[in-house]
C-alpha cells in the first residue's frame, strides 16, 4: 500500500464511528480490523448493539471514551455531529432493514458512510438512497470486499487494458454449506434476523453471497447485467428461506453468463469462482487460492499471475501488501476497501484530489444494481424462468 494520503491532505487521521459489529459478530471484528490495518481511521465512538449493556461493554473494550459509547444510533449521530471533534465517518454493520435508516441519517448530518452489502432490502430505498448519496456529494462505500483482492483488480486492470479483447462469455458461482445439513433445521419461533425476510431481505442466499457474485462480476468486466432468466429457492426439503438460486444471463454487449450460488452444497466452504472469456482469451480466480489468477490466451500457453508477480498491473500492485511469493486474502482485502475510501473521503474534505487508483471501491450505484439484480431474479422466478429486463 501507498503511504499514508489521509494524514498527507488532513493532517490527522479520519475519525470513525460505528454502528453495530459488537459482540459476537463476524463481520464486525473484520471491519474493525479493516479500519485500523492502515492507521488511516481512529473509532472513535459507536452504538455496538440494540442491548444498552452490552454496546457499553463492547465500546469499553475497544477503548471509547464513556461519553463516546452511544445506546441510540440518532442520539450518536446528532451528538458526534455537534462536537469539533467529532466523527467524521460512519460505518453501518447492522441488519440489513436498518442499513437505508442509518445511511441516509447519517448523509442528512454530513458524514461519509462505509456500509454493508446489501445497501438495501427494497429496490425503492435503493434508489432513493443513491439519489441522496449523488446531491450529498459525499462518499459511500459499499463493502464488497472481493473486490479489493490484489488478483481481482489484476483481472481487471487486464480487462481494462485490452488483454482480454471483447468479453464474450462470462460463469460465476458462490458456493457454500453451511445451510447443507437436513439434520439442521431452519430456528423457529423468534427468527434470527438472517432468516426474517422483513429484517435480512426477500432471499437469504441472494442478499448473503448473491450480490457478492453478481458485483464480482461487474467489477471485473466494467458489463452490465440487460436481462436475466432466473430460479431460486431452497434445496433442503421443509426449508423456508432460499438455499440456492441459478440465473443465465444477458449483458448489454451481447456477452452471455451463468450464475450460480448456494448455501446447501454439503461440505464446501467458501468457494467462489469466476471465468470470464474473451475474444483474446480467459481469465479464472477462485477466492479460496486467493494468490493465483489463470490467464489462458487464445493462442499460446496458460500464464500464472501471482501478487506483486510478473505482469502485475497498477491497479493490482497499489492493493499489493507484502512481498511476491507470499499469500493474503479476506482482510487484506477488507482493508483495501477501508483504506481507498479513506483516501477518497480526506480528498473530499480537503479539496484536493484522490489517487484515481483509490476510486475503485463500491459505491451507491454499485449498491442500487445489486438490490436491483436480486429482485430481478426473484421476479423471474417468479414468472418461471421467464426473461426479465435488469
């Protein structure tokens, strides 16, 4: 990583506040560690769960200041919003019905906003909240993390640069098994908020990994996703919420893909691959070999691209973190995203310009096509299989 651009514009590092990722939560223990990968944030403050107790106890343990452990999210942002030394980021990390509630707060009292996927479980909050992102004029991150791998952004960089030629075909899967076992039956009664569809959205494997696979997809091939003809639903008898969902797919420059992911393939992991083919040749990552991209050019033989290796492309070697021959992954590539929207937020603040390496991240509009996506797969399924326009 570059050296440190935040302190360089502002002087200080970015002061941040969060809401949710207290104890016991997977996803905000990698934000927290994101953030502070880079010492580009200091946390500073936060509302850490809905229980007043334990949000107090979280924010003692992650060193706030009494007066900086917040038990109301509006209370915080009113309150960090009046101080002269107050947050100047907020990042969301809660279910995802409150993610459109706290954005758009937070944008109306003038913060920057880092925030999870999906930005939204309603097309229409989707929608509206980019359209208050654009007249902000402030900076959202949405954390599809994939993206911030080194190899990603080589493949894409390569894309970008023409190695590719005219992409033609394009499969992507996400597959996982923790929802595998019969033997292991949906909770009933008071549902966690994941399996709630009003609370974790209208489909459990789209809104989990979905949106993951279909922004991968976008990343790396800049395409846009025109139609699609889609099924989704669940594979354990008896099961409730969706499991799996399978989509073919049409872009607007002809290219055709498929799509598929689950949370019910017994005894994988997290395996999530892409192939992306063109005129010129094919590219193929899988996220578990992290360290590796396969280039297979139309004539000659396969390559290998490795981190910092021969080849690498800037836009690659900026996400680089150590030395070639050595792995990274999953919070490196976390602390990527962090990092580049440090960056952009401190030239925001200070009038100055950004590293255009650094504007790489997910945004809004990124956010509003993912909520987009998922409910045109749901409508097609719906209307059994039938083409649906994106």
């Amino acid at each position: 990583m570059p050296s440190n651009p935040v302190i360089s514009m502002l002087g200080r590092k970015l002061r941040l506040a969060v809401i949710g990722g207290g104890p016991g939560s997977f996803i905000g223990a990698l934000h927290h560690l994101a953030a502070r990968f880079d010492n580009r944030y200091d946390l500073v403050s936060g509302v850490l769960s809905s229980d007043s107790s334990r949000s107090k106890k979280a924010g003692t343990e992650l060193g706030f200041a009494p007066d900086r452990i917040y038990t109301d999210v509006l209370k915080m942002l009113d309150t960090e919003a009046s101080r002269e030394d107050g947050a100047d980021v907020i990042a969301i990390m809660t279910p995802n019905d409150s993610h459109y509630q706290y954005a758009a707060a937070s944008l109306e009292r003038g913060f920057d906003v880092i925030c999870d996927k999906p930005m939204t479980n309603t097309l229409e909050n989707a929608e509206d909240l980019h359209k208050k992102v654009q007249e902000s004029g402030l900076v959202f991150c949405l954390t599809h993390n994939y993206t911030g791998y080194p190899l990603v952004r080589q493949a894409k960089a390569m894309v970008e640069d023409g190695q590719m030629g005219t992409i033609r075909l394009i499969q992507v899967e996400y597959v996982q098994g923790g929802k595998a076992d019969e033997n292991d039956p949906d909770p009933s009664g008071t549902l966690p908020w994941r399996y709630d569809p009003v609370r974790g959205g209208p489909s459990l494997v789209m809104g989990d990994i979905g949106t993951h696979a279909h922004n991968l997809i976008r990343f790396i091939t800049s395409l846009e996703v025109t139609e699609v003809a889609a099924e989704v639903g669940s594979v354990v008898p008896g099961r409730v919420v969706h499991d799996y969902a399978g989509a073919l797919l049409r872009f607007g420059n002809g290219a055709r893909g498929s799509f598929w992911v689950t949370q019910a393939a017994a005894g994988v992991e997290n395996y999530l691959r892409i192939r992306v083919s063109g005129t010129k040749g094919s590219l193929e990552w899988v996220q578990e070999i992290p360290q590796v991209l396969t280039f297979k050019p139309l004539h000659g033989p396969a390559q290998i691209r490795t981190p910092n290796g021969p080849g690498t492309l800037p836009l690659s070697k900026r996400s680089c973190r150590i030395v070639a021959g050595h792995p990274g992954g999953f919070p490196e590539g976390f602390a990527n995203i962090y990092s580049d929207a440090a960056e952009a937020i401190a030239a925001r603040r200070s009038g100055k310009e950004a590293d255009p390496l650094a504007l790489y991240f997910p945004n809004s509009l990124d956010g509003l096509l993912g909520v987009r996506f998922v409910h045109s797969v749901i409508e097609s399924s719906d209307a059994n299989g039938k083409w649906v326009v994106c």
